[in-house]
C-alpha cells in the first residue's frame, strides 16, 4: 500500500514537471512619451527645465535661443494597435507600435492639428528610437514666431 502511494506520488510529480498546453504570449508593448516644444528666436537663451534631458539634442538640431514646453501626454501603446495621445493648441500624436527588435522600439508617427472640423496631417513617418531616448522633429511656425518641435520617446 505505501509503495503504491510512493508510485502515485512520483506519476503526480512527473506530470507537474512536464511542459503543458503552450500559452500565448502577450504582444509587446511601449510607454509613448510626447512633448510639445515652442522654440523662439527672440530673447535670451532659455530652456525651459523639463527639457533639461534633451537640450543638447534641441540646440544640435534647432537654431533657436529659447525652447519652452508647451505640454505634453503619454500612453502604453501595445503592438498593432493604434493610439491618439492628445496635445494642447489642438495638436495630437497618432502612434502605433510596429515592433521590437535589436533592442530599439519602432514607431509610426502621425502628427496632426485641428483645424476648424478638419484635421490637418503635419508628418508621418515611422522612426526606431532606443529606449529613453528621445526622437526631436521640427513642425510649423508657432504664434508669435518661433516654430513648434515634437519630442518623442519610447520605452
């Protein structure tokens, strides 16, 4: 009687250990950062703090004195599935994940404004960031002067 006990016991434990049903994996997924950047030509030389992590990627791209963060938004997009982050000045980031490979996360980017009860396409291009680092593109001219730059950036 115990040595078929013992038996059971080691049939039980075997079935354990062995590989079951195979389960389906997640589809990867990415935090979307975007930063909406009002750059001027006017002034004195200022770059607003919460742009401290990119200032010198904005003055290497931009030839501008001033960049001032006019807001920005975020979502954790998953893969093939498209996502609206919301901007001010009626401006929002359509983005979706294409992948993951060779550790840099691929984007399409879709950067648009209202305007009236249309919506205008500023670009559209698809971009393969490393991860916290940031993608910097220049758009169309802000009021006042100036032009506005999107900042993107993935992890």
């Amino acid at each position: 009687m115990i040595q078929r006990i013992a038996v059971l016991g080691f049939i039980v434990l075997l079935a354990g250990a062995m590989p079951g049903p195979a389960q389906e994996q997640s589809p990867p997924t990415a935090s979307v950062t975007a930063r909406l950047i009002e750059a001027r030509e006017e002034g004195p030389e200022k770059t607003d703090a919460a742009l401290s992590d990119i200032e010198k990627k904005l003055k290497r791209s931009f030839n501008y004195k001033q960049f001032l963060l006019v807001g920005k938004g975020g979502k954790t997009i998953k893969q093939k599935e498209p996502a609206r982050i919301a901007l001010p000045k009626g401006m929002a980031l359509e983005t979706e994940l294409l992948g993951i490979s060779d550790g840099r996360i691929q984007l399409s980017l879709k950067w648009t404004r209202k305007e009236g009860k249309s919506t205008k396409t500023l670009f559209n291009t698809t971009v393969r960031l490393q991860p916290n680092h940031a993608v910097v593109l220049g758009g169309p001219s802000a009021n006042g002067g100036g032009v506005l730059i999107l900042a993107v950036t993935a992890r």
